[in-house]
C-alpha cells in the first residue's frame, strides 16, 4: 500500500508540474504572440535589398559576386540573425521549462512588459512546485534502486543480512548519472558537432542548472526547432533527476549515519550511568562493612 501512495503522488505532482507547465505557456503566447510578424519580416527584407544594392552599385558586383561576400562574411563572423522569431506554443513550454526548472540559458527571454511582469509569479510558484516534485521523483528511484540491490544481494548474492544499502544506492545512482553524462556527451559528438570533452561540459551545466547560455543543446542542430525543444526538454527532466536522486541518498546516508551516531552515545550514555551507579553502589556497600562502630562504654 504504501509504495502504491507513494506512486499515485508522484504521478500526482509530476501532472500537476505539466499542467502548470502547459498553463504558462498558453498564457506566453497569448502575450508575446504578435499579428505583425510577417510586416516585421517584410522590412528587414526590404532593408537588406536596399542595402544590397548600394553595396553592388558602389564596388561594381554583381548579384553572384554579392552572394559570394555574403556566404564568406557569414562564415567569419558567426553572428546572430536579428531577424524576430515567431513565438510558438512550443517555444513558451522551453520558455517555462526553463524556467521552473532555473536551467535558464537566455536565449529565450519574454519582450513584452506583460511577459517579463508575468513571469515573476510564474517562477515565485513553479519552481517550489518543481523542486517538490524531483524531490519526489528522487525518493522514488531511490527506494526502487535500494529494492534491486536488496533483491539481488538477496537472491543472487544469497545474502542473509543487508548492510549499507544506502551507501550502495548512492553509488549507484553517482554511476549511473556519470553514465548518462557520458552517453550524452557521446550522442552530441555526432548530433552537435561537439568535441567529447565540450559536451561532457555542456551536459553538466544543464543538469546542474547553472545554465551559462554559452552551448545550448539542440540550438544549433539542423533538426526543426520543435524537435529540438523536445529532445531537451525530456533529456533535462532525466538528468534533473538523477541529479534529485543523488541529492536524495546522500540525505538518506548523512540521516542513517547521524541515527546510528545517536543511538551509540544514547547507548553509551546508560551503560557509562549504569556503570556508576553500580560502581557508587558497592563502593558505599564496601565502607559501610568496614565501617567499625565504637562500643558504647556505661
């Protein structure tokens, strides 16, 4: 029964963080959305032709050489097109998952006054909510990893006696983020283009939540940006985690530890008071016996 309950919560509060999730991102696009995106598109457009033709007009090029300076520019300089990015459905759940999560990379921010006011009880809610529910997540994988270790010392190991089963969770949780670290690290040589090293570093920041901003998983991949805000976001919910697991079992071994600190001076304690009270005991026996009482003379 009570793995039951404990199964129904975290199901419980991980619906309700979507929800929350899912909730702030209808209400993003309600206010950063804007109907003149394409007007917008259609001056920059027109700004880059105008320029375009002064340039070919002042250093006599033509439309194949403009291109050419155009393709070895944006090689050199690897810049940030200032063109405005539609704000989609999908784009305000990275916006939100960002953000109750605090991985925050920066490079979606609200523009809009309504947006950044928004925000402020948005993430005063969402990230208490989040941390509750990882924490929650994390006591589960704990209890789940403690139960194949006891299941396997038990039965494979024909072990009577369990000890340190915390500790071992612990390491084994500590393996298995390394694991993830590494694989995500491999994955990113091939998806990102990064070196091994580079995502090693990348995947740490996002799982830690320090979030620099300077690499972003999936921001420069040649798959459709919606794709790519999955692919992180259900990549961060994993490492979160079992970065929330680890959490989890050194608390578990910092508590038993102290527990079993208490009991030993609590049991030290009565045997030391046990002990004395004896030791007082036959020492006021001895005196009183060698006591010699004077015999009264009439």
């Amino acid at each position: 029964m009570g793995a039951k309950k404990d199964l129904k919560t975290l199901f419980f509060r991980f619906f309700l963080v979507v929800v929350y999730c899912l909730v702030g991102a209808g209400i993003f696009y309600a206010i950063e959305h804007t109907d003149n995106y394409e007007e917008e598109v259609n001056r920059k457009q027109q700004l880059l032709n105008k320029t375009k033709r002064e340039i070919m007009h002042r250093f006599g090029i033509n439309d194949t050489e403009f291109e050419s300076l155009v393709q070895r520019m944006m090689k050199v300089i690897d810049a940030k097109s200032d063109t405005p990015l539609q704000w989609t459905f999908t784009r305000g759940i990275d916006l939100c998952w960002q953000t109750i999560t605090t991985v925050g990379y920066g490079n979606k921010t609200p523009t809009t006054l309504g947006g950044q006011l928004f925000l402020i009880p948005f993430a005063v809610f969402g990230i208490p909510l989040t941390v509750y529910m990882l924490n929650t997540v994390g006591q589960n994988i704990c209890h789940f990893v403690c139960f194949i270790i006891n299941t396997i010392e038990k039965r494979l190991l024909k072990k009577k006696e369990i000890k340190s089963c915390k500790v071992k969770s612990l390491c084994a949780v500590s393996l298995l983020t390394v694991a993830l670290l590494v694989f995500m690290a491999g994955i990113s040589v091939k998806v990102e283009g990064w070196s091994f090293g580079l995502g090693l570093y990348v995947w740490f920041v996002t799982f830690t939540t320090v979030g620099f901003g300077d690499y972003i998983p999936g921001h420069g991949t040649s798959t459709t940006a919606d794709i790519a805000i999955i692919y992180r976001l259900i990549l961060v919910a994993i490492g979160l985690s079992l970065i929330s697991t680890i959490f989890n079992a050194m608390t578990d071994c910092i508590e038993e530890k102290r527990k079993k600190a208490e009991s030993k001076s609590w049991l030290q304690f009565f045997v030391s008071a046990f002990t004395s009270d004896n030791a007082t005991d036959h020492n006021d026996k001895d005196s009183t016996e060698m006591t010699v009482h004077p015999t009264p003379t009439i």
